[in-house]
C-alpha cells in the first residue's frame, strides 16, 4: 500500500501543466459523454454544459494544484508547554472516487500528539480538502492525511478515522443506500500504544454530539 500511497502523500499534480489538454478539448471530451449517454449537446439547456463542467472539474479537483505540505509549514511553537492530544473532529468533505469518478460525502476526524509544534486547527481541515479534491480511494485518502501530518509536523503520532458514504455503491452496482465505509491510519504512539489509541477513541466520543 506504502508504494501507492506514499508518492502522492505530498505532491501536487500528478501530470504537468504542459502535458493537459486544452479548455477546448476537455469540453470536447464532455460533449462526446453527452452524446454518449443519449443526448444532443447542440440542445438549449446543454449549450453551456461542457463549459460549466470543465469549470466544475477545475474546482472539485484543485487539490492536484495545491501541496498539503505547504498548509502544515506555518506551524505555533508557543503553545505554553502544551503536550497533550489535539483532536479535530467531524472535518466533513467532498470527493470523488478514482474507480467512477462519483461523489465519496464524508467526514474525517483527526488526532496527533504534539512534539512541541502545533498548527493552527483549519490546516487540518485544509489537508483534508486538498487530498479530497482529487481523485480518490477512502484507504489512500486516510493514509495520505496521517503520513503527511506525521511526515511535516513531526509529532508522537497521529490518528486518523474517515467515515464515508461512497455515491457510486449508491447511485449504480449494488445500490446499498446509506453504507458507511470506515477506514483508519495510525502512526507512532497511536499505532505502538493501544492506550493513546484508547484515549483517542474516548476522547473522539466524549467530543461527540448524542
Ligand atoms: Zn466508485
């Protein structure tokens, strides 16, 4: 899995600037779906459509422009001898899965132990956003976020837990409704010390609204 996972943890786009298709030929691609599907893209209502998606697209994957790295890199020193565990919960996103390309809605908690450096708490939500924006799977998401907190911030450990529901086991195949997938990573004292691990779990529940 470390080999997946581990060159996109904190690279930007996978593909270079030069080697991406035109505006032009990315609404040409959604006209063809359209025509594909049944429909005839010269219709009204479909006029503007390839421009609306290409522009969709350019924002529902702008994570593949963005370094997670670069979020974590401004980090708090003085946190006033502050140690104890940092747990940012119910970090809701939006992604889409590599597999159809269909909406993954869903939430990531997260838990790290500082060694002495501290981030502000929107970083992690912003890590969260930028591996959400591109194309994913829910493990290699889970695993990215963890390894790039560990990798930048360098603390104890870190814990993360991600709860999705996946639109294309919805919306086509087995069309389960409702299905939560959970997935989780845990680094250093969270994956050594089944008591920080504890502690993470009770915390995360006693944060927890009934
Ligand atoms: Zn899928």
């Amino acid at each position: 899995m470390d080999a997946i996972v581990k060159p996109f943890a904190t690279s930007t786009a996978v593909v270079t600037q030069a080697d991406r298709p035109s505006q032009t030929e990315a609404e040409e691609a959604v006209r063809t779906l359209l025509r594909w599907i049944g429909e005839d893209p010269g219709r009204e209502g479909l006029l503007d459509t390839p421009q609306r998606v290409a522009k969709a697209y350019r924002e529902m994957f702008s994570g593949y422009e963005r370094d997670p790295a670069d979020e974590l890199g401004r980090t708090f020193e003085e946190v006033a001898g502050f140690d104890d565990m940092v747990i940012e919960r119910d970090i809701y996103f939006h992604s889409h899965c590599e597999h159809h390309m269909v909406p993954i809605i869903g939430k990531a908690h997260i838990g790290y132990l500082p060694d002495g450096r501290v981030v502000g708490l929107s970083k992690l939500a912003r890590v969260v956003d930028i591996f959400a924006q591109r194309l994913q799977t829910q493990e290699a998401m889970t695993a990215q976020i963890a390894s790039t907190i560990q990798d930048v911030l360098n603390p104890r450990g870190v814990a993360v837990i991600v709860e999705a529901e996946h639109m294309c086991m919805a919306m086509r195949g087995i069309r389960k409704q409702g299905a939560t997938t959970l997935t989780s990573t845990f680094t250093g004292v969270f994956k050594d010390g089944p008591e920080e691990q504890a502690r993470f779990f009770t915390l995360l529940r006693a944060g927890a609204k009934a």
